[in-house]
C-alpha cells in the first residue's frame, strides 16, 4: 500500500509538471475559458487605468514634450522658471527643490563667467603686480600647481569655503519659504529699478544664457589648454 501511495503521489506531481510545462491541457469548458478570459482582461486594464484624481492634468503631462528634447516627456517642475526649455533628462527636478537647483545653475554660471575671463585673461598676458618671481612664465594652466605648492590656492579655497558657509544662510531661509528669489544676494538690483516685468525677465534669461554658455566654454578652455599645451586661442 505504501508503495502504491507513493507511486500515486509521484503521479500527482508529474502530471502538475507537464501540466504547467504545456505538455498536457486541460480540458475545460469553452464558456468558463472565455469567462475566465475576460475576467484577465478586465483586471489588467483596471490596473493600468489611470487614476481618476489626476484627471485632465495628468493626460496633458503624459502628452507635453520637452522642447529640448522633444523625445522625452515635459519636466513639468520647470514651469515658471525663466529660461525653461524643458531640459531635465535625469529629472532632477522631480527629487530636488527646483530654488535650490536654479540657486546651483546661477552659481555654477556666475563662478564660471568670471574663471573663463581670468583664464584666457591670463593666457593673454595680464598680470597683478607683484608677481612672484617663481611664478614668472606660467600659463592659466600651469599656475595651478605652482599656487598650491606656494599654498596661494589653499588661502583661496578657505575663503571659498567661508563665503560658501554665509551664503547658505539665505539658501536655507529661501528653501524654508521666506520669499527669496535663487540667486538673489542683492547685488546690481539697482540696474533693475524703473524697468518693466518683461525687461526684467530678459535681463534674467541673458544671465542664464550666458552662464550655461559659460560653463560650457570654461570646460573646452581648460580641456583645449591641456591637451594641446598652448594659450589663447588654444589651437
């Protein structure tokens, strides 16, 4: 009896393998298969539908396109914001507050405008009095090691550092909701007074232009002037 138990048990098995492997069918009614089909159908469909408390806004979204990259769906977080053309590929945007973003890109910009003057500035021959003697004939690109072994650049970076700790203060207030604009330290508001909202608007669109092209232009700077070992214009 044991032996016949287990030959039954074996059995049992075997047929659910083959049954799930496709070997064998199963012979079910026509009516209850196509119920059971439609029933599939239904279920999948109600999982993909989408939720009625998103309503028309999220049909829009899902249609919108990136002007930029007109492959890619509209970061809709970037609305609003002046010099938006829908350019968020890693959708960055979706995670980080969008101020704290906009206070970077304005940084990154400014800092950017002004190390491609000074480079090719340099490059050029410009020089502030007195130059020390064992930094005579150095290129934008060479002084680099040369000030931090004199530790010029260490004194740099510290103060960097001190000016990047004060700033915060108001980066932190501004991502807190105390009303104040990304990048705004109160510097040069003074060739904003008696102008429209439009002039406004393109005085900020052509420091967001010239800082993007700024930061593009600094990395081909220095990329050109230590690849090829030449100054201005680095070819």
């Amino acid at each position: 009896r044991r032996r016949h138990r287990g030959r039954g048990r074996c059995n049992h098995c075997l047929y659910l393998v083959l049954i799930l492997s496709g070997f064998v069918t199963l012979q079910i009614p026509r009516a209850k298969m196509k119920l059971a089909l439609l029933a599939s159908l239904f279920g999948a469909a109600a999982a993909f539908a989408p939720s009625t408390s998103q309503g028309a806004r999220s049909l829009t979204a899902l249609n919108e396109k990136s002007t930029a990259l007109p492959f890619l769906e509209y970061p809709e977080n970037l609305k609003g914001y002046v010099g938006d053309v829908g350019f968020d590929p890693f959708r960055f945007s979706d995670f980080v507050p969008m101020d704290f973003l906009r206070e970077a890109e304005l940084k990154h910009g400014r800092i950017c405008m002004l190390a491609w003057t000074g480079f090719v500035a340099v490059d050029m021959g410009m020089r502030v009095t007195p130059v020390p003697e064992s930094w005579q004939g150095l290129t934008a690109a060479t002084a680099h090691d040369a000030t931090v072994a004199s530790g010029a650049l260490g004194q740099i970076f510290g103060w960097i550092g001190l000016l990047e700790m004060v700033s915060w203060i108001g980066v932190s207030q501004m991502l807190q909701g105390s009303g104040r604009a990304p990048g705004d330290f109160g510097w040069g508001l003074q060739y904003l007074e008696g102008k429209s909202d439009s002039e406004v608007e393109k005085i900020k669109l052509q420091e967001i232009k010239h800082g993007r092209l700024a930061m593009l232009a600094f990395s081909g700077v220095i990329t050109q002037a230590v690849l090829y070992d030449k100054g201005f214009p680095y070819v």
